[in-house]
C-alpha cells in the first residue's frame, strides 16, 4: 500500500519545510515538494506537522510487580502510544529468579505475539546470574537482538543485584558491545528507612518518597558510573529526578566519559505537593524514584536543554486504582510503583518544553 502525504509542514533532523511525503510498504521513498506521484491513499496534512515518530526506550507493558500486573498489555499500551506520536519502544523482560535469559525473553516475547500494532525492541533486566542465566548466555544477547542489560540497585529483596552481579554484568558488556542500563537508587539505605517509617507507624503514600531520599539516587549514580568506567562499559541511568543524579552524570559527560542519562515525563510535573494529597490521593503519584521536590524541574529542564540529560522517556507502568494502587491503602510500601505515560509524553514536552522556550 502507498500513501502520499501531502503540504504539511515536514520537520526532519536537518530540514523544516512544507512539503509532502511518500510512503510504500510502511517505508517513506520519497520527501520533497509538490510531488508528482498516485498513491492508494493521500492525506492531507496542511497546516499540520509531519514529523518522524518518536521512540519510547523505557515501557513496562504486561509486567508482574508487587504481587499484580500491569494493566497494560502490548496492544493497548501500543494502540495509546501510537494515538500519542510514538512509532517504537522498548519494553522490559524480567528475569525471573532461576530462568536462563532464553526463558525469559521467549514468554515476554510470547506476551506480544498477535498483539503489536507498533514496533518494539527488549532490554534484558538481569535479576539471577547464579543459578539462572550466565555470564556466557548473558554475552551472546546481542546476537539475538537484545543489546542491553538492566540491572536494578534498589527493591531489596525482589529484583535488587548486589555490587558484585552488577559489575560483572558490566565486564560482559564491556566485551559483547551492550549497554548496561541501571536502576539507580540505594536500596540498602530504602529497606532500612522503609522498615524504620513503618514501625513508626507512618504508612501515608508520602513515606514512599521520603523513605527514597535523592542522597540515595545521588550516590547509586556515582557508584554505577565509577563501576561502568572501570568495566570499561558503556552506562545508562534510567529515570533520572534530581540534581543528585544529574550532577554526577554530567561530570562523566564532561570527561568523555561513555555516560548517558534519562529522566521521564512526569518528573518535570509532578512533585511531593502531589505524593502528600490526603485520603490516599498521593498513591496516584507512587513510583519509584519517587517525586521530588519542585526545585528539581527547572535542573530536569537545564539538564536536557545542555544535553547532561539525553532522553525523555515515560518508564511507562500503568496500574488500577481499585484493586491495585489500594493494596497499600495501609502501607506504603505495598503500594504498586508505576504511572502511565506512553500516550502522552510528545504533547507534554512539546508544549511545555519546545513551546515554552526551555528546550
């Protein structure tokens, strides 16, 4: 099938011009002006952008956490990331605790057969590299596609990998050209504070973020990026929410260091104004990291506006309210993680990015 767009206002990497576009079997041939050509299909785009569309590199569509799953499954989070301008994402297989990496990427893989209605790729979240997956299968993922590691530093007790797993992850990418992705926040010092605010009776959605202070994202950073230099590995640290963690990021960046970070969508929106909402409000805005505090959206902003910061992703983790989000009604660390985003993230940081002036 062919399909002619035409007048619209065409922004690519270099150019931004009216024109029109020419699409055959679902790949653009032809960009210019006033094209003389028939299409199945013509679509008038006057007055509108025509742009290319966006990459989502952090979603978790159809996802176990916390004893539930995500409401998300590959066709409607696709369907809502398509009406949103996102042509592509990558989602996240967990490992399980004692599967090899095949394992789990086929029933991830399984989740999405029938179901995709735009394109993705897989990042591997390492959990087991004991008496699941090895350092060897670990080494020939890119072979299958999968050129990423996740690990997680936080969620003691669940998907949280000590020094030791994290650094020799990194010594395989180091070797097989991955990039190693992390999870950055302390979940040593989380599990202690978690425990200490529970036993003093502090169960309010707002604990979720007080018990996961910016020191401890600050200094899981610094700890991955000294790791990932002496690995010689390539580092990415997701979901980035404070100038704790930007600080170190863009220092690596400085030296030339191999170091890149991300931070998503609503960090730049939503602060602890949100989390301390009362009659439970707060659990609406439960994810981890946590929200922070509002000074931290101007350094989010300047961190992507001078590059320290290098995407804008959704960490896309959609639950119920009832029946899910309530499972922590009485204790905040029961509280699924996770907010939607995947729709939404080009109109928020176009408008309040691009249009506003601070990007």
């Amino acid at each position: 099938m062919s399909i002619l767009i035409k007048g619209g206002r065409v922004i690519t990497a270099a150019d931004d011009y009216v024109g029109d576009v020419y699409v055959e079997d679902e790949r653009i041939s032809l960009i210019g002006e006033s094209l003389d050509v028939e299409a199945d299909r013509v679509i008038d785009a006057r007055g509108k952008y025509v742009l290319p569309g966006c990459v989502d590199p952090h979603t978790h569509l159809d996802m176990p956490f916390g004893g539930t799953v995500t409401i998300d499954d590959v066709e409607s989070g696709q369907t809502a990331a398509a009406f949103g301008g996102t042509t592509c994402h990558v989602d996240f297989v967990i490992q399980p605790p004692g599967s090899t990496f095949a394992a789990a990427l086929d029933d991830w893989k399984s989740k999405a057969e029938g179901k995709q209605v735009i394109d993705m790729g897989y990042h591997m979240a390492i959990t087991d590299l004991d008496e699941g997956g090895s350092l060897e299968e670990l080494a020939s993922l890119p072979e299958q596609g999968v050129t990423s590691y996740k690990l997680f530093m936080a969620y003691k007790g669940a998907l949280m990998v000590s020094d030791e797993t994290l650094f020799r992850a990194m010594e395989v990418a180091a070797q097989s050209g991955a990039l190693v992705m992390v999870h950055a926040e302390n979940g040593d010092l989380i599990d202690v504070l978690v425990k200490e605010a529970l036993a003093a009776g502090k169960t309010e959605p707002l604990y979720h973020a007080l018990t996961r202070p910016p020191e401890a994202e600050g200094e899981a950073t610094n700890r991955a990026i000294q790791l990932a230099h002496v690995a010689g590995a390539p580092l990415y640290v997701v979901h980035v929410t404070c100038k704790e963690a930007v600080d170190p990021i863009a220092l690596a960046r400085e030296n030339g260091w191999n170091v890149w970070g991300e931070t998503c969508t609503q960090y730049f929106f939503n602060s602890l104004d949100d989390i301390a909402k009362p009659n439970f409000e707060g659990a609406k805005y439960v994810y981890s990291p946590p929200v922070r505090d509002k000074s931290n959206w101007d350094v989010l902003w300047n961190a992507v506006r001078t590059d320290a910061l290098s995407v804008i992703s959704t960490d896309h983790c959609a639950f119920s309210w009832q029946g899910q989000k309530t499972m922590g009604k009485d204790d905040f660390s029961k509280i699924p993680n996770g907010g939607p985003g995947l729709e939404n993230r080009l109109h928020m940081i176009h408008e309040f990015g691009a249009r506003a002036g601070r990007i």
